[in-house]
C-alpha cells in the first residue's frame, strides 16, 4: 500500500495512527538541527506532529 492509500484508508477509519500529511504526499526535510522529519496527521486525534525519520517518534512542536 503507497502512502496516498493509506492516508485515505486512516481518514476512513478514523484511525488512531500517523500517517503521511497532506494526502500521503509530504516528504521528508531536513531541519537546521540536520535531522530528518515528515509532517503527519492522526485523524483520530485530529492532531498534526512530526516524525523524526531516525528514531520514529513523532513530536508535537514544529523541528524547523
């Protein structure tokens, strides 16, 4: 399943998982710390965080 699939099956189901922002087009940056993030969304939460691409943890405070 590509990342614009499961953003749409997230948004159907109301999953409570984070998935790809944008409609599964977001892609990855890197901030000035020299970190990697993409920008996500839990439709459950109805929350927007980002994923630091390294250690998988998403953070509520925007990295850039």
């Amino acid at each position: 399943m590509n990342a614009i699939e499961e953003y749409n099956r997230a948004r159907v189901m109301l999953s409570d998982s984070w998935v790809i922002a944008c409609g599964g087009t977001e892609t990855p940056t890197k901030a000035r710390s020299g970190r990697t993030y993409i920008y996500v969304y839990n439709f459950r939460t109805d929350k927007h965080g980002w994923l630091d691409v390294e250690t998988d943890i998403v953070q509520m405070e925007n990295p850039y």
